[in-house]
C-alpha cells in the first residue's frame, strides 16, 4: 500500500486574496486532501487497517498502472465489513473488488463551477463520496463534502469580491469618464468661444483689407493718371523740340541774309552804312537766337530723360502696386476661408459639448445605478 504525503485538510477560515488591480481565479489545490493509493494486492484487512490508524482518512483510492481507477469510501466499506461472517467472507479478498469503478473525477485545472456542478449531478447513493483530482491522469486528491461545501462558500465570496471589484472598478473608470468628458465639454465651450471670437477677428480683418484694397484702386488710378500726364508732358517736350528746330533754322538763315546784306552795304559804300548797322543787328539777333535755341533743346531734352524716368519709375510702381493688390485678394480670401473654418468649428464644437453633455448625464444614470446595485461603493 503507498501513501501520498499528507496535506493538512483546508481551513474553514481560508481567505482568497483579490488583487486591487487583477482578478485572480480561485485554485482547487488548496483544498485537496491526500489520502491512500491500493493496487489490486492490497486486502480488505489491511485496508480496515489503514482506516483504523487514522480516523481522518475519508477514503482510499484504488490506481492501475499509476491512474486512480475506483475509490473506497471509510463508512460503506465499514458497513460491508461489519457483518457476521464478513471477516471470513471479506478479509482476505483484494479490497479492489469493493471500489466503486466509476466515480466523480476532476482534472485540476478545470474550473470550481465545473467541478461543483459534477459534484451535484451525482445520484442520491454516491452524493457524500469523495471527488478524485488528478493532474493528466495521476492523482492529486480527493475532496470531501465538507471541502466541496468550502469551496463552494468561497467561489461564492470570491464572486462576491469580484463583483464588488467590478463595482469599484466599473465606479472608477465611469468617474474618470465623467471627469474627462467634463473637460471635453470645457474645452468645447472654450473652443465655441475662440472660434467666436476668431470669426471676428477675420471680419475685422476682412473689412480692412477692404480699405486697402480700396486706397490701392485709388492709387493705382492716380497712378495711371500721372503715367498719362508724363506720356503728355513727352510728347509736348518733342513738339518744342521740332519748334525749337526750327527756330534754329530760321536763325541760321537770318544770319546768312544778315551776311549777305551786309556785303552789298559794303558796296554800297556811304549809302548803305544804315543798312549794314541793321544787318549787323540782326546777325547778332540771329547769333543770340541760335543760342537760346541750343539752350532750350538741351533743357528739353533733359526734360525728355526726367519724363521717360519717371514713366518707367510709375509704371513699376503700377506693377508693384497690382501685385499688391493680388495680395490683398488673397489675404481677403484667406480671411473668408479662415472665418468658414472658425464657423465649422464653431459648429462642431457645440455638438461636442452636447454630445458630451448628454454622456455625463448618461454615466451620472450609471453611477447612481452602480451606487443602487452595490450599496457604497468607494
């Protein structure tokens, strides 16, 4: 006969620790009492034996090839072994022959409720037998009533734990959902504000441009304006430039006629004195006149240069200017793209605040619901 080592029977007492922040699963070993393994040798004798030697045993476990095969309950073998004539019948038997060959059987990693529900499931006759556990066929224990009875108080206060846990945790997390969907909502209002006040800055900006797109148009007229006068003012310089030609030209011939009646004053002799003085009048009047007429076409022509500077500064400045008129327009429309965005989030930020609204009311409902179902939770 072998004996597995023997393990102190549970304590009644046997609290399952539930981690704060994990759930664990409440384990079978714990419970298991190691009892006697017979093979197909052993006696009814020396199997009375056992049970007489320790009063705690509730049974024995009969093993082929190394797996539990059948079990033998202390109070029904005691009942077959009491009779008149059973010790002559009985003890010299292989005490096999009164196991039961078919009895509850449990892997030990299957779960509590599982191996409860077998327990429960048994015929009347076999209810107070013990459950064998064993680990891939070999044997680990048995437990008795009174341990399944444990077992079950304690899958039932673990459940209770666990529950109370959920609570707690479930009370949690919708706390800290309310929290942050509180700022959600905060933020939303602080959003629908800025965008207000977003929405307000683009018009005021929108309308300023306006403005200077407005000094801009008058500008650029103005400019054109000037452009047109200097364009004038050119052509009027090269008029004078060909009047003043031309009188350059009549001077020159005033001069040669000047030259010439002077000469036939000369032959002329005392005569033409008169003549000759008025002759030479007029070529000095013709000499003088040649001047000023140099004189005015150098002036006109720097005239001409100012003009065609000032037409070329002008019509960069137009250039620029509508360059800058472009960038006007398109900070005009940035400004209106930017006041529909502030108008979308404006928009969205409010259904985010309702919507946000509306879940904090919802898990305030859930957290009186929790409150209700699990009394005060922490």
């Amino acid at each position: 006969m072998t004996l597995l080592p023997t393990k102190d029977p549970i304590d009644e007492t046997h609290v399952l620790v539930i981690q704060q922040e994990e759930v664990q699963s409440l384990s079978v070993l714990p419970y298991c009492r190691s009892v006697p393994v017979i093979s197909e040798t052993e006696t009814c004798q020396e199997v009375l034996r056992v049970f007489a030697r320790d009063k705690a045993i509730p049974c024995v476990v009969y093993e082929t090839n190394g797996e539990p095969a059948g079990l033998i309950m202390r109070d029904a073998f005691y009942q077959r072994m009491m009779g008149r004539f059973a010790a002559d019948l009985f003890y010299s038997r292989p005490a096999c022959t009164f196991a039961d060959l078919s009895p509850a059987m449990a892997e030990l990693n299957d779960p509590v409720d599982k191996l409860l529900k077998l327990s429960l499931e048994r015929p009347d006759a076999k209810f107070y037998d013990c459950v064998i556990v064993t680990e891939e066929r070999r044997l680990v224990g048995v437990l008795t009533v009174r341990d399944l009875m444990i077992l079950s108080s304690e899958l039932q206060t673990d459940a209770e734990r666990k529950r109370k846990w959920i609570l707690q945790e479930s009370f949690r997390h919708t706390s800290n959902m309310e929290e942050s969907l509180e700022k959600v909502s905060e933020a939303a209002a602080l959003t629908k504000e800025e965008t207000v006040q977003m929405k307000s800055w683009s018009l005021s900006g929108t309308e300023k441009l306006e403005q200077v797109r407005t000094t801009y148009q008058q500008l650029v007229s103005d400019m054109a304006q000037r452009e047109q006068q200097v364009a004038e003012l050119a052509e009027k310089a090269n008029s004078i430039s060909s009047i003043t030609a031309r009188i350059a030209e009549v001077a020159s011939h005033s001069s040669l006629l000047a030259m010439n009646a002077s000469i036939e004053a000369a032959h002329a002799g005392e005569h033409g004195r008169g003549f000759q003085v008025v002759a030479s009048e007029v070529q000095v009047l013709a000499k003088e006149t040649r001047k000023l007429s140099g004189d005015i076409a150098d002036l006109l022509g720097d005239i001409q240069l100012l003009a065609a500077d000032t037409a070329q500064a002008i019509a960069s400045a137009l250039q620029e200017l509508n360059a800058c008129e472009t960038y006007v327009a398109e900070g005009s429309q940035m400004f209106y793209e930017l006041r529909q965005a502030a108008r979308t989030v404006e928009e969205s930020g409010e259904r985010v605040h309702r919507l946000a609204a509306g879940t904090t009311s919802r898990i305030s409902s859930v957290k009186q619901e929790l409150l209700e179902i699990g009394g005060h939770v922490e």
